[in-house]
C-alpha cells in the first residue's frame, strides 16, 4: 500500500514548524546541513508510530548513534497535545533527531497519500 505521493529522492515542499521548545524550524533549514535527510510524519496516538519512536531511541542509544549512519531523521508528530508532548520528550535530546510539532496536522496532511482524514477529538 502506497502512504505517500513521493519516491525516494523527490522533493518536499519546504515548510516551517515548531519544535518542543516553540523554536521555528524550516525543512529547509535542516536540508542545509547537509546530511541526508529521513522525514517520519508521526501520529501521536498510532501504535506503529509509538513503535518507530521506541526504535529510533534505541538506535540513538548505540555508539555514535543516528549521526554515524550520516542521516538526521525529522520526527514531525501530531496528534492531541499531551500525546504529542510524551512521544517528543522521548526523542527530544536524541543527537540526530530534530522533532518538530505540526499541531494541526498541515504537514501530515499535505504528504501522505491517499489523502485520508489526520483529526483527533
């Protein structure tokens, strides 16, 4: 099954989002380091996602961690605020791993593919 529009290597339109501490971080911003770039849309509340968090914190626990693989991994989570809050305290001090919150779930939204409802109650 098919969850995005995008094939590996296409381009994302760039766009800005907060990070825990309400910084403003562009993609763009990120793209310019220069590292590779993995970029995970994250629901707060799906079991899967919570699993990927799970793996992400353990691979950045290893020796050299996300940076020696030569990638930075964007977590961009949505979700109700206090789920959204929990999964990113658990990546936040990963060095490698830049989360940011898309509160409305715009990003989200304009990725995936098919389009299918991202709200919560």
């Amino acid at each position: 099954m098919r969850v995005t529009r995008f094939e590996v290597g296409d381009k994302v339109s760039d766009f800005t989002l907060s990070d825990v501490a309400g910084q403003a971080t562009s993609l763009g911003q990120l793209l310019q380091r220069g590292r590779k770039v993995l970029l995970l849309l994250l629901s707060a509340s799906c079991t899967t996602c919570r699993a990927i968090v799970a793996q992400l914190d353990e691979l950045a626990s290893r020796p050299g961690g996300v940076p020696a693989l030569g990638w930075m991994v964007v977590a961009v989570i949505y979700g109700q605020p206090a789920e959204v809050r929990l999964m990113a305290e658990t990546l936040r001090e990963r060095e490698g791993i830049v989360v940011l919150v898309d509160s409305e779930a715009l990003v989200a939204g304009a990725i995936w593919w098919p389009p299918f409802p991202l709200a919560w109650h």
